[in-house]
C-alpha cells in the first residue's frame, strides 16, 4: 500500500458495487472472464487483466475512469490506473 492515496482514490465517498456478477462485455461477446472489476466512475463491472479480453482496461483507456475496484467476494480495494495506486479498506 501506498503512502499517501491519490486524489482520484480520495474522491470516493462510496463504494460502487457489481450489480450482476458477470463481464458485460463478456457476455455480448461470447467470450469468458477469469475476475472481475467494478468502476468507480460509472459502475460497470468487466472482467481483469488476466481475463482474455481485458475489457476493464480496455473501458479505463476509452472513458480515461481512473478508479476500480474487485467485485470478488471478500475482496476490499481499490485500484488507480492513473497513479498506479492499490488501497485496501475495511
């Protein structure tokens, strides 16, 4: 964990959550995910990068939402791809 967390990490006040477990994109597509990751901008939930599309990074490149966070069960952080910063919380 950092030292300081970012500012885009400290501007959330709540923490979005995946609404269905499951890559939308993914689904369209066919394709399958290995984990997934919930926006903290818009609050869609793709799969991660070890998944074979990779379709929250694609979502963070497109849209410039800088801020996911797991959508695993027992899983609490955050991750910024700006700043590459990781927090965990309670």
């Amino acid at each position: 964990m950092a030292d300081q967390i970012c500012s885009h990490i400290s501007a959330i006040t709540e923490i979005k959550t995946a609404k269905k477990r499951e890559c939308e994109e993914c689904v369209k597509a066919g394709g399958r995910w290995v984990h997934l990751r919930t926006c903290q901008t818009c609050g869609v939930t793709l799969c991660c990068d070890d998944s074979p599309s990779k379709h929250m990074t694609k979502h963070n490149h497109a849209t410039g939402h800088p801020v996911i966070s797991s959508a695993e069960p027992g899983e609490k952080w955050l991750w910024c791809y700006e700043d590459e910063s990781f927090v965990e919380y309670d």
